[in-house]
C-alpha cells in the first residue's frame, strides 16, 4: 500500500485494504479497523466497534424504490426496459420492515459517533421523509439539508410528473447539545450557490469512466454516487486525519475519496461482488484532482 491517507491512492497489495470479519472476534479497536473495508454483517460489525470512536458518518441507505412485482419500467416511445433499481438490498416487504432496518442502522450509528461528530444520509423522495423522522426520534439534532441537484438526470420517460432531478442529504449533530462540529464556511461558500454557501449542490451523477461496471457490462452498482459529491461531504464537515465511517459502503466511494483527501475510513460491506469493485478501484486508482 502506498501512504495512507496520500493523494496517490494506490493500493498495490489490496489484501492489507479488507478485512473479513469472523464470529470469534467479539470486539475491534478502531486502530484495526481504520483504512480496512470489513467484510460482513453491518450490524454484526457496528456492535463490536468502540462507543464514540469515529468522526463523521456517511450511509446511504437502501431507498426502497422497488416496483410492483412483476411490473417494469418501460421507456415510452422505444418500448425498451430501463435498468431501474432491482436489487436484493432494496426490497423490504413492508415501510415498517424498512423503518426497522434503517432505524437500527442508524442507532448503532450514532453510538459509535464522538460527541463532536456528525452524519450524513443521503436519499430520494421516496424515503428521505422517513428518514428524518427517525433520525429526530432517535435524538440527531439536524444541522441542515443539502439539496443535491443533478445536471443530467435520468430522463422523464413516461412526462407524468415532473422529472427527478434531486436527491436530498441529512446533515446532523449527534444531539442537540452536541458542539465543535467541524464546518468548513470557506469552501462551503465556493460549493454553493451566490456568495452565502447554500445548501444546494449541483452535481452531475456518476456516468462514464467513473461508474463501475460489471464484468459483463452494466452497472456495478444501481446508485453509485460520484466522487464530487463525497468530496464537497468530507471537505466541508471533516478535517486531515478524522475517521470516517460507511457502514454500507456499496462500491467504496466515501473511503475512496476519505483516502485521497487525507481522511480515515472504515467501510463495511456484505456483497463480494462490491468488495471486489473496491478492490480494484483502490488498486487502479488516481489522485481526485
């Protein structure tokens, strides 16, 4: 591996970069665990990490986005299907199923967050609602939303409704009487919009080169998010050395981008599919700027 927390982001033995977790091991320092993508049950893994030991949480969350069984997404003119959102992850038989999985992702969250820390959740329409909710119920205090607008959305195919065109982030404290949160006015101002760093972030998604694919084309992943957007998340709300934590690390963005600004990372991921994405964008990957 070359340097840490360096520019280079080259990974030239990805075996020092995962880690897999076993049943045996009851209990992870966090010194083990930093800069390690950890192989396993999320919920597993949060449970033996230490209270208040990282400084800042990114989750993206499954969205709950499934289509009725047997229905698709057709484009309108060409009749053709769109690869939409089909995955395992993303289905839940009930908003109460999904409630109780994101509520328990989050609890466990927020007992690993130093008193200082804060957290990030992104999401659409479809569950950004809820999830706020359970963020207030659970004690987050909430600093802000982030309204990501993206420059080339996926199209309108059936001109129903207004096109999608935002996704919208959660920025919160750990509670209310949570203080020293690190907030970067200066390059929040150069993100935003006019001279007052506003909370909207116009972003296009993550196409081309940058999205990862699989062996026999398509997506790697449904909703890999862009490099821009974690960076503007890490530069803005963390400082050189702090940890940052992803506890349903998908294709590795959030450490990918931590490792190239100088940032720690702890990851979790459960699909060998993604692991082996992570693993061989650490080891062929370039510098953000």
């Amino acid at each position: 591996m070359k340097g840490k927390g360096s520019q280079s982001l080259l990974y030239e033995d990805t075996s020092e970069l995962v880690l897999r977790d076993v049943p045996d091991k009851t209990s992870y320092s966090i010194d083990e665990l930093r800069d390690r993508v950890v192989v396993g049950d999320t919920f597993k893994i949060l449970k033996k990490m230490p209270e208040e030991s990282v400084d800042m949480v990114f989750i993206d969350p499954p969205y709950f986005l499934q289509l009725p069984k047997n229905k698709k997404l057709l484009r309108w003119k060409v009749r053709t299907e769109v690869e939409a959102v089909n995955d395992e992850w993303d289905k839940f038989s009930s908003f109460w199923e999904y409630d109780s999985f994101c509520s328990k992702l989050l609890e466990e969250a927020r007992r690993v967050m130093k008193p200082s820390a804060t957290i990030w959740v992104i999401a659409t329409y479809h569950s950004i609602f809820r999830m706020g909710k359970l963020m207030q119920d659970l004690g987050f205090w909430i600093l802000n939303d982030v309204i990501w607008v993206k420059n080339n959305p996926m199209p309108n195919w059936l001109g129903v409704r207004f096109t999608n065109a935002t996704e919208t982030l959660i920025w919160a404290a750990r509670d209310k009487k949570a203080k020293k949160h690190t907030f970067n006015k200066v390059l929040a101002k150069e993100f935003g919009v006019g001279k007052v760093g506003a909370n909207v972030w116009n972003i296009p998604i993550c196409t081309g080169a940058e999205r990862l694919k699989r062996s026999g084309g398509g997506k790697l992943h449904s909703t890999q998010k862009p490099v821009e957007l974690l960076r503007r998340v890490l530069l803005t709300t963390t400082k050189e050395g702090d940890v940052v934590l992803d506890p349903v690390a998908g294709t590795g963005t959030t450490g990918y981008v931590a490792s190239a600004l100088k940032r720690h990372f702890v990851m979790v991921e459960i699909n060998p599919v993604y692991i082996k994405g992570i693993e061989e964008r650490f080891r062929h990957g370039r510098s953000l700027s």
